[in-house]
C-alpha cells in the first residue's frame, strides 16, 4: 500500500507540473508584449501556503523563475493572511523584492479550497515600458528609471484597482500593452488556481500539504545525495566585464561542505553610478542556476533544491542597494554564471563548459518619424543572442541565450510592432573561440528605420572589450562591436541615435573553445568549413 500510495503521490506531481504549465502558456497567448509572446520572458510557478516553492513551469527564464522563488515570501510578510481573499491578486516591480528591475512585473494570488488558503501562484513577465527614462542604463537612481510599485493589490475579491490602472497610464508610453500585461499576468494566475482545484478534487485532497511535502522531501533527499559526491573545499574566480564607462571586476568563492554549498561575492566592484548594478537577489537567482545545471540538472527546481546554496555577498554590484539604478542589471547578471562555473570547474575538472557571451544584446527602440514626414512612434524591443561557450564533449550553441533561455523574437513580428526594417541577421563567421570543441558562433544583425522614421535606442552590449575566454586550453571568443553602418563606432551601453537613411549594426560575441585546438578531429574542422563556421585564417 505504502508503494501504491507513493505513485499516486508521484502521478500528482507530475500533474502538478502540467498544471504550472498551462498556467505558463496561457501567458504565452495572452500576453500583449513581443518579449513575453514571442521570446518567453517570463515565469511561474506554485507554492504552498507557507511560500515555499513546489512546481516551476519549464517554460520561462532562471531569473525569473529563482527570484520569484523568494520574492513569494516578500508578499506573504507584508499582506497579512487576514487580509487575503478569495479572488484577490497582488502585484509589485519592487527591483529588491521581485525580480532585479523594474520592468518586471511580478504577480501573486492566493489559492483558496473554500475558506482554506491552500497556496499561491505566483508569474513573472518583461512588460514594454515603466515610464522614467526607459529601458537603459543611463539612469543614476532607480527613481529615474520607471514607475515603482509597492507591493499592493491589483485585484481584491475579483475587483480590479482602477486607480493603480489610471496611475499607469499616465507614467507609461505603451499604456495599452502595459495593462494588457497586466491582465494577461492575473489570467495566468487564475488558470493556475482553477486546474489545481479540479485536480486537488479528482485526488480526494483539501490542500497541498501531503503533495507539498512529499514534493520536497525528495527534492532534498536527491540533492543531498549530489552534494556529497562533490570534493570539499573552496575555489575562487574572477572576471571583467566591460561595465559602463570602466571595466568592472566581479569575483566569486565557492565553499563545499557537508553542510551545503556557500557563494560569496566579495572581492567585487563597487556598485556602479549607471544602471548596471544587480539585486542581490537576481545574482542568488542565476548563481542558484548555474550550479545546480552542473551538480544537479535533473533534480527539479524547487524550495528544498534551491535551499542548499547559501548565497551572500557584502554591498557591491552584484549585492546593489536602494535607491540604486537597476534598469539593465540582467547585463552584469547574466555574467554570474560564467564567474561562479569558473569557481566550480576548479573543483570538477573536465566538466564544466567555456564562458559563453552570456548577457543578452537586447535593443530598445524608441521610433519616431522624422520632422518632415508623418509616420507612428512606437517602443520596440528585441532580444539577441551570442554564442554559447563550447561543452567537455560539444560544439557550443549557436546565437542560444544562456543563461537566461529566452527565444529570439521573430524578424516579422519585430518588424510589426514598429516602423523598423531588420536588413539582416545571420550567424557571425569565425567568432566561435577555437578548442577540441568549438565554441558557439555570434550573429551579425543590421537594423535601420524605416521611410521617413528615425529612431534612438538603448545600448545593452557587453563582451565587447571582455570577451568569453575558453577553457582547458580552448581560446576566447570573439569579441562583440556595435556601430553604424558607416563605419561610426558607437558605446556598448546607453542611450544613443541612428538618423534616417543610416543602419545600426551588431555583431555580437562568441563563445570560448574548450580543449586545445589541435585535438579537434578532421572531419569537424572540414564540416565547420563547409558550412561557414570559420574562416581560414580562424580554425
């Protein structure tokens, strides 16, 4: 009976993961955003009634997903149990008890099983526009940088806010989209609500509670078990990234023990006067990531999974603190990952990948039709890939965003919600750093206003000065660039203009090698020729 029981415990749980997934992907297809609909920018997830994390949706990003996993525990402290109904929804973009910035919107309802709460759902998604400067990292304060939200209710017994939705549209320049969002954000919430009911009735349960802690039971038991197959000990790396103005270091030490794995950031830069800097707890999210891809891949993201990692750092760029600009802290977070991998391949040798271009080259652009002509403004935003560093036993990934996972955003749908023309985008010849294993190539992508419209946009480059460096004697990537078509060189971060009859033109960085180049077999080298890869003078 005892077995019995557990498979049906078991059949619940992968029924819950179906469930955070329908709740996922009705975001997906109701959001009003390219960046959710197109690209997957977003996150959710289910909780029991103390915050704990049970059940992530695959579908959405590791710093939403991680952050999301505490910033739970941020609404139950300052919405008293009291005060939470049936039908309500809460809602925050709080950089330092969400996600990191304040374009992201975070929401959270209660699950209710008639009187009892039985949990929470909770989702995250990239809206278009917060209003302030927009999204960039010119701003020196974070209340420069968008309308901020406290944590608050966007709906309470099913009535929405009309004064939290008129207070938006006169802080945004997308008001539509924004709000749009916002409902499709509190429908996915629902959708999730609604599916656990029915499951919970078909099961003959009241709440979460004997799921919830069979859930993470196993989850600590299995990760447990990773953790004491690792050497113990403490590794230490360091890296630059190009930062804003000045090259910024980040540096990291990885502890193991019996009792857990510690990380800390000391020995960072200081926190920057450019809107560069990170949360503490989007820097947990993507450390969080980054190990348990290498220790534990398979075990699933939940509370006991990610309770093993003790992550700490004193006040830096990587731990920011308020009021400190934020807008573009997925640059330097998205770096995370590579530095503290390189802590750990020091403790598991031979099995960790080569830095990759890591943070996103995402474009802002604000379009508006030139003085002589009348055209529409419109808010664009694209998220592009570099390469990834190549594996212990495969080529890196092409244009592939790791560690974040979003998708590239289709040409067409890009191209329609702005007057933008994308003249070109294709992968980036011999910017794969050379190794045993290659790694993964860059793209070149050229966009230019369209007839009679201009545009300025937000710089969110990095790897331009710093480029992903191989590993195990595989040799670095190539570096990125960002000019005009003309030849203009222009900054890797910050607002800046591309006038009518001109093209603005990326060419994003490549992944490290991994393993001497030497070593890399015939039949591999002649296949990155034919197809390519690399160039005669760059094998």
């Amino acid at each position: 009976m005892r077995d019995m029981d557990e498979i049906r415990l078991q059949v619940m749980w992968n029924r819950l993961i179906s469930v955070v997934e329908e709740q996922a992907m009705t975001l997906l297809r109701t959001a009003f955003s390219t960046s959710v609909r197109e690209a997957g920018d977003l996150s959710a997830g289910v909780y029991n009634a103390r915050g704990e994390m049970l059940a992530q949706a695959v579908t959405g990003t590791p710093g939403h997903v991680n952050t999301m996993a505490e910033a739970v525990m941020h609404f139950i402290a300052e919405i008293p149990s009291e005060s939470m109904y049936p039908g309500d929804t809460y809602v925050t973009n709080d950089p330092w008890k969400g996600t990191g910035h304040l374009h992201d919107i975070t929401m959270v309802t209660p699950s209710f099983k008639g009187d009892e709460l039985i949990g929470f759902f909770a989702c995250t998604a990239h809206v278009v526009d917060v209003g302030g400067r927009g999204f960039g990292a010119d701003g020196q304060s974070v209340y420069e940088e968008g309308i901020q939200i406290p944590i608050m209710k966007f709906a309470e017994r099913g009535e929405v806010n009309q004064d939290l939705l008129r207070i938006l549209r006169l802080n945004v320049r997308e008001p539509n989209q924004v709000i749009g969002d916002f409902h499709s954000l509190a429908a996915c919430n629902d959708v999730g609500h609604k599916r656990l009911l029915e499951m919970l009735d078909e099961a003959g349960l009241d709440n979460l509670e004997r799921l919830g802690a069979f859930i993470l039971s196993r989850t600590h038991t299995a990760i447990m078990e990773r953790l004491e197959a690792l050497p113990r000990g403490t590794w230490s790396n360091d890296m630059l990234t190009d930062g804003y103005d000045e090259p910024v270091k980040l540096a990291v030490s990885i502890s193991i023990s019996d009792g857990g794995l510690g990380v800390d950031f000391s020995g960072t830069a200081a926190m920057s006067r450019w809107g560069i800097n990170v949360p503490l707890i989007y820097a947990k999210a993507y450390a969080c990531y980054a190990l348990k891809s290498v220790i534990a891949p398979d075990i699933p993201n939940n509370a006991a999974s990610l309770a093993v990692f003790n992550v700490s750092s004193p006040t830096n760029i990587l731990n920011a603190e308020r009021p400190a600009p934020v807008s573009v802290r997925h640059v330097i977070g998205h770096m995370v990952p590579d530095l503290v991998l390189g802590a750990l391949a020091q403790a598991l040798p031979g099995k960790v990948l080569a830095e990759g271009a890591a943070a996103l080259w995402n474009v802002h652009i604000s379009a508006r039709p030139t003085a002589d002509s009348e055209g529409r403004r419109a808010e664009v935003l694209m998220f592009n890939s570099g390469g990834m560093g190549a594996r212990p036993t495969l080529d890196g990934l092409s244009a592939t965003a790791f560690p974040s996972g979003v998708h590239t955003m289709p040409i067409e749908a890009t191209e329609h919600t702005g007057p933008i023309v994308v003249w070109r985008k294709e992968l980036r010849p011999a910017s794969g750093g050379a190794g045993k294993y290659r790694g993964g190539l860059g793209q070149i992508i050229e966009i230019a206003p369209a007839d009679g419209h201009e545009f300025n946009f937000s710089a969110m480059f990095d790897r331009i000065t710093a480029p992903a460096r191989g590993r195990d004697g595989g040799q670095h990537g190539a570096p990125g660039s960002v000019t005009l078509d003309d030849g203009t060189p222009l900054r890797p971060k910050g607002w800046q203009h591309v006038p009518a009859g001109r093209r603005l033109v990326l060419q994003l960085p490549g992944g490290g090698g991994f393993g001497e180049p030497n070593e890399r077999s015939r039949e591999a080298c002649e296949s990155d020729q034919v197809k390519g890869y690399v160039t005669e003078d760059r094998s």
